[in-house]
C-alpha cells in the first residue's frame, strides 16, 4: 500500500497543519503553483515529491518540475498537470491527448476548487483537483487530499479541510 499526500495551489504558503496530515504518507504529489522552490524543499522533507509546475512558478520551479507528469503506481496511469480543465470539460491543450490516450486518473489543480468525481465518458477515469491549500484565490476553504493506493486502486480518499481562507 502506498499512502500518497495530494496538495496544489499553495502559492508561497504551506500550512504548518500539512505536516501533521502527510506525515504519514509515502509520497507527496504537488500540482502546481507552488509559488516558490522552498515550499516544495518542505515538501520533500516530509517525503518523496512528484509536482508540476503552474502558471505562477519561476524558473526555480521549472528546471526541477515539468509541465506534464505521467506516471503508474500500482498499474494505475496517473496524468497531473496543472490547467487542466474539470470533469469533462479539459482544457484545449490537453484534449487530444486525453482522447488518444486517456489515463485512468486525471490530477489537475489551478482552479482552487476542489472536485474528485468519475469521467463517464472517459473510461470511468478518475479526476482530481484537490482544491488550493494556499491563502491566495477566492476559494472559501483551503483544501488538500489523502488517500491510499493498493491493489491497483485509489483507497480510503480523504478530504482535508485546512480552514477558511483568511484564517
């Protein structure tokens, strides 16, 4: 089993509180916009980190995180990017690709909403976007994902409420 942390959008800000939520976690996935390279140094203190980079990133972000990353864990097809749409309606750039060669789990961030639901259309693929854990955007609370992965499914997939944006 595999215990994965999920977080995007912090822009410059990581709450003390992801620590005590990840600290468990066999990895850490970012999903862009984290506003500096020292938040994902934080990160990668608490345990090993896959990210993208987001429009708000430098080039310190850049030379270590791509655009795109696709990867498996346990036989699953991971796609994480930054913009990439909602649930069913992805972005442009990324369309041709999703028809071509859909993954089984769509990971985006950007919008500062949180959305985890199933693509009908898409082979039942899994999306996420676990909302912004950051204090910038207009989000009304600041969220981050946990979940487990093993026997080739994502498990025990846990909403954490960071609280209010402002707080």
């Amino acid at each position: 089993m595999i215990k994965v942390g999920l977080i995007a959008d912090t822009h410059n800000y990581l709450d003390p509180q992801v620590h005590e939520y990840f600290e468990e976690c066999d990895e850490i996935w970012h999903a862009g916009d984290f506003g500096n390279i020292g938040i994902a140094d934080e990160l990668k203190e608490i345990a090993p980190l896959t990210g993208v980079y987001g429009n708000i990133d430098g080039q310190d972000i850049r030379k270590e995180y791509p655009l795109h990353q696709r990867f498996t864990r346990d036989g699953i097809n991971i796609w994480m990017t930054h913009i990439g749409g909602t649930l069913g309606r992805y972005c442009i750039p990324i369309r041709e690709e999703m028809e071509n060669n859909p993954p089984d789990v769509f990971i985006c961030g950007h919008s500062h909403i949180l959305k985890i639901g199933r693509d009908q259309e898409k082979n039942r693929m899994l999306f996420i976007n676990p909302g912004a854990a950051g204090k910038q955007g207009f989000q009304v609370y600041r969220t981050c994902v946990r979940f487990d992965i093993s026997d080739g499914k994502f498990r025990n997939m846990e909403v954490i409420n960071l609280g209010k944006l402002g707080e």
